[in-house]
C-alpha cells in the first residue's frame, strides 16, 4: 500500500478544543490531534500488514473473513441446576445460537461440591451447578454434542469438568474425533487476575499440560485451552497489559508443552486464545490486530513452527462485563454493540455479547435473546462483514497497531526477564501493574477525566426497575439431595480404588487425564476428585497485597 | 493528633474478584485510614476474628457472587455474640435494593451499590466513626 500525501492542513489554533479532559485512550494513552502520513514513517505496509490471510496476520487469520464465514455466536451461559440451563441451551440454539458456551458456578469452578459447608449460598448463583457426571449427563441431555461445539468456562477444575463432557460423548456414542469447542483452562491469568485457583501454579500447570498432550492425541478438533485476556482486562488492566500478560502466559504453555516433548505444530493449531472487547473503538481493533501480529512472529521465530496454522491466533471475544452500568440500564445494549463491533472489525472468530441486565445478575432470557440479536445484525444489516479489516490502512488505526505492539512486546520482555510468567506471578508483578492501572481509571472517572454515561455524567432521576433473573436458594438443596442419592447408589469400592489411583498418578509424572477419567466414570464427585489432587498438590494462597 | 480510623476490608465467599475491594482498600488508605485487606475466600468466622485482633472500627465486605444473604448476616450474628455490636459494617457489591434493605434491618450501617463513587464512601466512614 502507498501512503498519500494529504494536504496540509490548516493550523488548528484557532479550532474549537473541548478541554474538559485530557483527549486519551480509556487505558491512558495521548491521542494526537490528528493522524496523517507523518505520524506512519515507520510504518511498511508489505511487514507490518500483509493481506489477510497472510503472515503476519495483522489483517486476519482468513483470506476472505466473514465473506467465508460469520463468526461463531457463543453465548456464555449457565445458572442454577442442570436442568434448567439444559433448557436455557435448548432455546439458545432454537433462536440461531451456533455454539454453547457453559458457565460453572462458583463451588464447580473452586471444585467443590453443591453441598460442600464452603458452597454455602454460592450454588447455582454464578452458573451452572456441576459435582458429577449425572449432572452433566443432564446438562447436555438431548444437544448432540458431535454436531455442537461446546466451550466451557472451567479453569482449575478444567480436567475434570472435561473428562465428565468426554464421559458423556461416550454415552451418547459419538466418536471423541468429531467433538469440537474449547476449554477455558488457563490458569496462570487466575492467578494474575481472576483468582478461581485451587493448587499451587506448577503442578497447576501440569494439570494444564496433561490436558495440551491428552487432547493433541485423543480429541484432534479439540482446543484444549483457550489462553485468555478477558479477566486480566476486567480486573482493571489497561488494552496493553490485558495484550501482553496473555500472550506471554501464551508463551509459557508452549514452552511446558515443548517440555513434555510435543512437537510444536502438533498443538499450536489448537491453541485459541480470549480477549475482551471494551469500550475504547479504536484501542480494541489495533489490540486484535497487534495481538496476531505479534503471535505470528513469536511462534515462527522463538518456537520454530513451520504449520501455517500453528501462526494464526484465533480468538474468542466477549463484550466488556465491567463497562456495564446498573443505572439506565438500557444504555449498556448500546455499550455493547460499540464493543461488538470492535470485535467484528478486529476479525474474532467468534464473540458473546453481554446482556443489558447483567450489572445486577445473570440474563433473563429476554435480554439474552437482544443481546444474540445484536451480533445477528452487526452480523446481516450493517454491511461490515463484506471486506476483510475493513479500516486497515487508517493512519489513526496503523499508528495505535504499531504502538500497541511496541508496547506490549516491552512488557514481553521485562517478563522473559523475570525467567517467565510463573516467577513474574510470584513477584507479584502483574498483580500490581493491573491494581495501578485500576485505581489510576477508578481516579480519572471520580474527577470526571473519563465519562460513564449515567454514573458519574447525564444521570437521570426517574428509572425504571429492570427485570431480573433471580436464583433462590433451592439450588443447593435440590443438588445436594442429588449427590446424597448418587453416593448411596454408585459402587464406591470402585470409586475408592479410582481416586487411589489418580493419586498415586499425581505423585508420579504419568499425564492425569486417563486416571480422572476413571474415576469420573465411577461417578466420583468433582469434590472428591479435586481433593484427591489437593492432597498431592496442596492448595494455593495469594500474598494479598492492595 | 487524631488516631487514624482503622477498617478492615475483607473479601467473603468463593467470588476471586478482587478488583473493587482493592480499589476501596487503596481510597480508604490515601484517606489517611489504616486498612487491613483479609485477602480472598474469607469465612464469617474469619473475618469476625479478624476484626477483633486488628481492634478496627469499621468492616467493609465486598460481594459480587449473589452470596450476601448467606454471608452478612452470619457476619453481624457473629459480632453481636462477641459483644462488637460497636463495629460498623459496610457493604459493597451487587446488592439489589431489596436485599439492600434487609441487610440494613439487619444492622448494616450502610451498602454502597454499583457506580457508588470513592468519595461517598470515604465521606460515610468518617461520619460513621466517632471521633
């Protein structure tokens, strides 16, 4: 692409300027008065763009993009028991839902039981309820799991919550080679961020490993992890740090991987990674696009990958939970379609839009139905899905890429000096960047620097209460009745000898993934599966610090 | 010179978003407060414990996982048996207003719901703690 020159234009002194606030990114950075040519000297379209389709990927991983393909519209979604969601699922993928995507409540995600004393008033509230392989029997029930590709949110608990959907697949007689969908089992940003760990960072990555080289042999249209940003932004982070952390948390699963002796291009095609789309239009597109630029060069240059697809970062995005607002709640359909958008125009392969009411609570199923509706027409009415990274070659846009990358491979850097994410973790490093970049944000909106339409500017007196979903508190009796049943029923010498054996796995260098499975078959609870590992591995405190 | 107010901030239930407890624990000690932050998955028991050894004046909780209900009336159960009655606590998180109001029947001093600002809440804690 040639740059033409523009006019120059004529001196802005005498334009209007609005000086209430300083004129950055919702992450801080100065934006220019304008952007032209002169801002792009360094900038060479044939290195640092390519054409879609081509390394390194700044203009997406796909030749014709949504003229090939739409993305995947993958609501993330779960609440109260299994049955419920079952039927929650049901409806999403009646009204067009191309994928599901499960979210687990709290005790599932901490790997407790529905009726553990710590699972007290969290059942069912977050999500899903899940402690046994009856309960996902029940969750999937009547959704082919060979023809719909599932995505579950799980994290710590990720191997056994996976080897429960493998179980099911084995009883519903579909083949593990046709099953598809992705499994959130990033640990390292819990403990940067989201804080759902269990054990302690390395034998956390183990557990991660097991389920790279488990899935490599045995579930090839698998994505074993989904390597993931969203919790890092929401924690407060800023658009680079959100970038960085995950790539470079990206990097340490590939160098445990090589460790365990896994050919690169062997599992790099099915690593995918999770961003968040927030508000800031311009900053989250050049953040898509610099987050592929730059993978695309570390895996063909640190990691030697020769697969092509071994360099294209595929990702999943969801619209920005932490931008909603609980006052005039109907502003947030707009929130999200701003961030949608920018998801779309940074080329993600797939997205979920968050619902006008989830500053209170998980969706109503109404909201939830506006908020697939939103990606239907970004998707068929707003006519940006007709050509490939349709503002590549925007001066602005370039200019914030390049910066973006810049930026997010010093952060790189400073962490490889470290000796990686693990020692970065145990210094506390990304913690404290992403609490500084959080109170320094909560600080610009207390002095109105940056605008939240409803909170802090054009407040309204008169609103009008929303519908919400509520949860009550049966959840927990209903699920804990169930696992009473299940105890009493199941053959529990079998049961024992299983979680033996798993042990005895976790002590030794075997991968885990087919002693779970057993003893997920025996219809071993979550809980005690999780705590059978516990003993091995311990548990994990963080040093708090504020 | 006057004795700092002291709080304990603390981060109740399995919820790991520590995102706004570390955000009022940092305001609260910019505002010249001596803060304690419990750190995460805090039982009612711990906490109470907690605010007993630190001898604070104020508790603040932070929920966002719909626990509240379960959690804050343990909490307040707690003090009154261990005659702390005097501690004032404070709420913050995803409380609906009906909820909201029940936990202050209870004897929440105050629950500060979202887009509650930083100043707000500073203000309340100094008017809430004799001086």
């Amino acid at each position: 692409m040639k740059v033409p020159a523009l006019t120059k234009p004529p001196s802005r002194s005498a334009a209007p300027k609005r000086t209430e606030r300083p004129f950055t990114t919702i992450s801080g950075v100065p934006i220019e008065p304008l952007y032209g040519p002169e801002q792009l000297t360094d900038f060479d379209p044939d290195r640092d763009l390519g054409a879609p389709g081509q390394f390194p990927y700044t203009r997406g991983i796909h030749e014709t993009m949504y003229r090939g393909k739409l993305w995947t519209m993958r609501q993330f979604s779960g609440f109260a028991t299994p049955e419920e969601t079952n039927l929650r699922y049901q409806y999403l993928l009646q009204q067009g839902q191309t994928g599901l995507s499960v979210a687990f409540d709290l005790p599932t995600l901490m790997g407790y039981d529905a009726d553990h004393a710590m699972s007290e008033g969290e059942v069912g509230k977050c999500g899903v309820a899940i402690s046994s392989l009856e309960d996902m029997e029940t969750l999937f029930c009547g959704i082919p799991l060979g023809d719909v590709s599932v995505s579950m949110t799980i994290n710590s608990p990720a191997s056994v919550v996976w080897a429960m959907y493998l179980a099911v697949a084995e009883k519903q007689g579909v083949d593990w080679n046709s099953l598809s969908g992705t499994l959130q089992n990033d640990i390292l940003k819990e403990y940067i961020a989201q804080k759902e760990y269990i054990f302690p960072p390395r034998p956390s990555m183990r557990l991660v490993t097991d389920t790279i080289e488990f899935g490599t042999r045995r579930t090839p249209k698998f994505n074993p992890l989904s390597i993931s940003g969203y919790h890092i932004r929401e924690a407060g982070s800023t658009a680079v740090q959100e970038l960085a952390f995950t790539l470079r948390d990206g990097i340490e699963y590939v160098e445990w991987a090589l460790e365990r002796g896994l050919n690169v291009d062997e599992f790099a095609p099915r690593l995918s990674f999770f961003f968040n789309a927030h508000n800031d239009f311009f900053e989250e597109i050049a953040k898509y696009r610099a987050a592929r630029k730059i993978w695309a060069d570390t895996m063909r240059n640190r990691f030697g990958a020769k697969n092509e697809r071994s360099l294209k970062l595929r990702f999943h995005a969801q619209t920005a939970g932490c931008s909603l607002t609980c006052q005039q709640p109907y502003n947030n359909i707009v929130r999200t379609t701003l961030q949608a958008m920018a998801a779309v125009l940074g080329g993600c392969q797939s997205l979920h839009t968050n619902s006008l009411d989830e500053a209170y609570a998980l969706p109503s199923e109404h909201a939830v139905t506006i908020a697939l509706r939103t990606q239907q027409v970004i998707a068929h009415e707003s006519g940006v899905t007709a050509a490939p990274d349709p503002f590549g070659g925007s001066y602005f846009l370039e200019r914030l890429t390049l910066d973006t990358e810049a930026a997010a491979r010093g952060y790189i850097c400073r962490i490889d000096e470290m000796g990686g994410m693990i020692p970065a973790i145990e210094k506390n490093f990304p913690q404290r960047e992403i609490a500084n970049a959080s109170y320094e944000y909560q600080r610009a909106v207390e002095r109105k620097e940056k605008v939240i339409v409803g909170v802090n500017a054009f407040q309204s007196d008169h609103e009008q209460p929303i519908e919400i979903l509520q949860i009550g508190d049966r959840t927990q009796l209903h699920q804990s009745k169930k696992l009473a049943g299940l105890r009493a029923t199941r053959d529990n010498g079998r049961v024992r000898a299983s979680l033996g054996a798993l042990k005895r796995a976790a002590e030794g260098t075997d991968n885990t993934m087919p002693f779970i499975l057993d003893a997920v078959r025996a219809y071993a609870t979550l809980g005690e599966i999780c705590d059978a590992l516990r003993e091995v591995f311990g548990s994990y405190q963080e040093t708090s610090l504020v | 010179m006057r004795v700092p107010i002291r709080v304990l901030v603390a981060k109740p239930g399995l919820d790991g978003h520590d995102r706004g407890a570390k955000i009022i624990a940092r305001a609260l000690r910019d505002a010249g407060m001596e803060v304690i932050y419990t750190g995460l998955r805090q039982t009612p028991e711990m906490i109470v414990n907690a605010a007993l050894q630190e001898d604070v004046q104020v508790i603040g909780l932070s929920i966002l996982s719909g626990a509240h209900n379960a959690i804050v009336p343990r909490v307040m159960e707690l003090l009154h048996e261990k005659d702390m009655d005097d501690v004032k606590v404070i709420v913050g998180g995803i409380i609906p207003d009906e909820d909201a109001a029940a936990l202050k029947k209870k004897g929440v001093a105050a629950v500060f719901q979202p887009g509650a600002s930083l100043e707000q809440i500073v203000d309340f804690v100094r008017a809430t703690v004799p001086a």
